[in-house]
C-alpha cells in the first residue's frame, strides 16, 4: 500500500493552479476586449503550425453572449517567454451576460472581469452566465469564491501541504498536540500570506517551494526519532508555516486580488486553506487515529511506514524541484 503511495505521489504535482489568467473588458460603444495571458512555450507547442493559430485556437474558444455565439477578431503576440491573446468583437444589443470556455488550459485559472466579479474555472469547463455591467460582484461572492479557492488549493491541489499537515498529525494524535502544532503553523504562514500579499515581504518561488519540500521531509523524519511533541517541534513548525505562507502567497499572486475587496478575499482564501488543513485532519483521525492509535502497535505499523513514504515524496520533490 505504502510502495503504490510513493509512485501515485511522486508522479503527481502540486499547486496545481496555473499561471493562465484571462480578463474581460467591457467598454463604450457595445466593445469588448478579453485578453488572454498565458506561457508562450506551452501554447506554440499546442498550436504547432502558427499559419493555422487562428481556425485551431477558435476550436478551443467559446464566447456567448445570452446564449448567441459570438465570433470575435483574435491576434497573438509574444513578449519575454509570455503569451497574449485579445480577443476583440462587438458586444450584441442589449445582451445582459456572457459564458466563457477555454480549452487548452488544464488547470485552474482566473477569469476577471474588470470592474467587476472574478470567477475561477477548471480548464476546459464553461463558465456559468456572467453579468456585464459593470460593478464589483457582492463582499459576499468574493468571500466564498476566494473561500472555495484557498480550500481547493489544499484539497485536492495541495498535496505538499497536505503531506505536511499528515506529518505533524502522526507525530502525536492527541487532541492537545496536534491543536499545538497546527495553531503555530496556521499563525506563522497568515503573517507570511498577509505581508507577502501587501507587498512587504518578497522571495522566489525557485527558493521557496524546494524548502517547502525540505520541511515536509524534516516533519516525516523526526517522526521517526521522538514519540511526543516537543517545544522545539513547535517552533521549527512555526518557522516551516513561515515558508508555506509564501508558498500560498506565490500561488494567490499569480492569481491576483480584486481591488475592491482585497481584505475580504485575502481573510476569505486564508479560511479557506484552513478549512482544507482541518479536513485533512478530520480525515486522518476517521481513517487510523480514532480506530487504531491506542493500539500497541499503531506506531510500528501506521506512523512508521507513513512517515517513510512522506519523506520519501519530499525527498524526491526536493531533488526535483532544485533540478527544475
């Protein structure tokens, strides 16, 4: 079981949101613009023959407005490894709303209307009708939009943060010591999020996300030396959410914030991360703590080999994410 973990795991990624977002402009004159930004290399290797960018690229795009196809004017241009695509049409009389497609994007990605609400599509899906007038959408739909989001980047995106969080709940689960290690990394990566999202606090992501990895394995080996919590296990804890702070914070600003609620959904998408992390946990405990850990060889059986197929991830995650 432990053997099909390592496998499953290693060939998967995390943060499994994008770097392609797409804004919609609505202006005078019944004019729309809808930029498209994304990585250049990806998109020339789907395209290949650029001749035919514009037939194979409509094949991937869906614009409606009320339900009527539209067909809008596209061009490309490139510029530093990113690509832009604007798509440019008129605006139908009296159309109220519009859904959006993309389908050469498999992740999940942002789709901004500016002066208005930003929705967040998985690739390829249709979008649900979206108002044009303009006017930020409602405190409310921003929280639980950026609420979804920052669960989402837990589960099922998240698997760095996810393997983390299982490496402090095996260590101990007893009520006390798993509140204690989660409440330090909870509090340390809300002030790295927070300062780094005010633009306070900056550092590469080619440095964070190996270190990420490094945490992951540090948590899964000490596993295997202590069998309680002790004070310094919480403070390298407090230090390595420090770390993961940064990694949201990285993911949250390729997305970007609305300007109008920037609070809201900063506090919203923390929540929601935390929603994520006490999901994990709940599920950990149903799965083997609540049945099992009072079991003399719950230890030897559940923690131990756990411990090792973690740290066998974040080892190999390390290594690639250094070499990447």
């Amino acid at each position: 079981m432990w053997l099909l973990f390592l496998v499953t795991a290693m060939g998967l990624g995390a943060h499994e949101i994008g770097t392609t977002r797409v804004e919609a402009e609505f202006g005078g004159r019944g004019k729309y613009v809808i930029e498209i930004e994304t990585d250049a290399a990806p998109l020339r290797e789907k395209i290949g023959d650029m001749a035919a960018f514009d037939a194979r690229f409509r094949r991937r795009v869906a614009l409606a407005f009320d339900g009527a196809e539209a067909r809008p004017e596209i061009a490309l241009t490139e510029k530093d490894g990113g690509a832009t695509v604007r798509l440019t049409g008129e605006v139908p009389a009296g159309a109220k709303s519009f859904t959006w497609k993309f389908g050469w994007v498999f992740t999940t990605y942002s789709l901004q209307v500016k002066g208005g609400e930003t929705v967040w599509l998985e690739g390829g899906a249709v979008s649900r009708p979206i108002g044009i007038a303009k006017g930020a959408g409602s405190r409310w739909m921003v929280a639980r939009q950026y609420l979804a989001l920052g669960f989402t980047h837990i589960l099922p995106y998240g698997l760095d943060h996810v393997l983390f969080v299982l490496g402090l709940y095996l260590l101990s689960s007893t009520r006390r010591s798993v509140l204690t290690q989660v409440t330090a990394f909870t509090v340390a990566h809300s002030i790295t999020l927070g300062l780094s999202m005010y633009g306070w606090l900056r550092a590469p992501a080619a440095v964070v996300e190996p270190l990420i990895a490094v945490s992951i394995a540090y948590v899964a080996i000490e596993n295997l030396f202590l069998r309680e919590v002790r004070a310094w296990r919480v403070a390298l804890v407090f230090c390595f959410g420090l770390l993961h702070g940064m990694g949201f914070a990285g993911v949250l600003t390729e997305l970007g914030l609305p300007q109008g609620e920037f609070v809201a959904a900063l506090l919203a998408f923390n929540g929601g991360v935390e929603l994520g992390q006490l999901a994990v946990i709940g599920a950990a405990f149903l799965a083997v703590g609540w049945p099992w850990s009072e079991r003399a060889w719950y230890r030897a059986r559940v923690v131990m080999p756990a411990s090792v197929a973690i740290a066998c991830v974040a080892v190999y995650w390390t290594v690639e994410r250094v070499l990447s």
